[in-house]
C-alpha cells in the first residue's frame, strides 16, 4: 500500500479484518511509484504470495473486505477444496452507502501447499492466478456465495479517484 492516508483507504480496518481472518498478513507494495506500470502489480501480489508461510493465500487489496459473520464460511471453504488450486468469490463494488454492483467473480483464495507453483501474472492488468502458464478460470474451481467488498470509491474524494482514474489509464 502506497499513502493510504493521502489516498483514504481504510487501511487499518482492511488490515484489521485480515488479521481477524488470517494466521498471517503479509503487507507489500510500500514502495509503490506514482507513475506505474501494470506489470508492477501482478509481481507486487506475486511478492506477497512468496512471502506468505501458510497453506491457503488470499489475495487480498487494501480496498477489499469480508464480513467477519463469514469468517467461519470461508475457513470451512478452505478445509474443504484441497483438490482445487484456488476459490472463487463474487466482488461487489461499492460507490456509495447505498450502492453496488456486483462487479465479477474473482480468485483470491489460492491453495499454495498443493499448488506452490501459481502466479499471480495473468489476464489484462496481469493479476490474475495461472498455473503452469494457464489461467485459473473461476468457473473451474468453487466458487463461494461469500461476497468480497471493495469500497474503492466510498471514502475517496472525487478529486482522488479522478487522479487514481489518470494513473491506471496512463498505465
């Protein structure tokens, strides 16, 4: 994370809600530039998921959520698909208080005890888990009914998320 205070991410309640759910919280990208490339981003989540010690990665950005009431879903989730290199969750992004769109299904959740060799440089902004040089589509693995939340939009101003806009166009 990159001046999460300029930028009004909800980093201390983002890392709160990781260290809730996890064995383990990995920060990455402190040194992030303003002007970046998009291959920084799928080698910054790949930093993060070979640093991370655990059986079971989620990938998660400072922007993004789970619920604590389904903590116990997804842990159950994780003991169960040990024969799957990743899970699947639905990504609702909000814009405001009051509204959402349920914006994709995205793979977060990634088994790197059985599948040490996923990466995380992928599809269009080269993120995304592959595995043997192949992506790992959503539709071929679980997919869980708990959503992740992005709150991207809610706590920026409008004159940060037109200069956040600017940047990941110019990237």
């Amino acid at each position: 994370m990159t001046n999460p205070d300029e930028r009004n991410d909800a980093w201390r309640e983002a890392l709160n809600c990781y260290e809730s759910l996890a064995d383990e919280v990995v920060v990455v990208g402190e040194d992030w530039p303003k002007n970046f490339s998009w291959e920084i981003i799928g080698k910054t989540f790949q930093n993060g998921f070979d640093k991370c010690q655990s059986d079971w990665v989620i990938r998660m950005d400072i922007d993004y959520f789970f619920h604590e009431q389904d903590f116990k879903k997804i842990r159950k989730a994780l003991d169960k698909f040990w024969d799957y290199p990743m899970i699947a969750f639905p990504q609702y992004q909000f814009f405001s208080h009051d509204r959402y769109q349920l914006k994709t299904r995205i793979g977060l959740a990634f088994n790197k005890k059985n599948f040490p060799l996923i990466k995380l440089d992928g599809g269009g902004d080269l993120t995304l888990a592959t595995l043997n040089g192949k992506l790992i589509e959503p539709k071929s693995v679980p997919n869980l009914s708990v959503p992740v939340y992005q709150y991207e939009s809610i706590f920026r101003t409008k004159e940060i998320l037109r200069e956040d806009r600017y940047r990941f166009a110019k990237a």
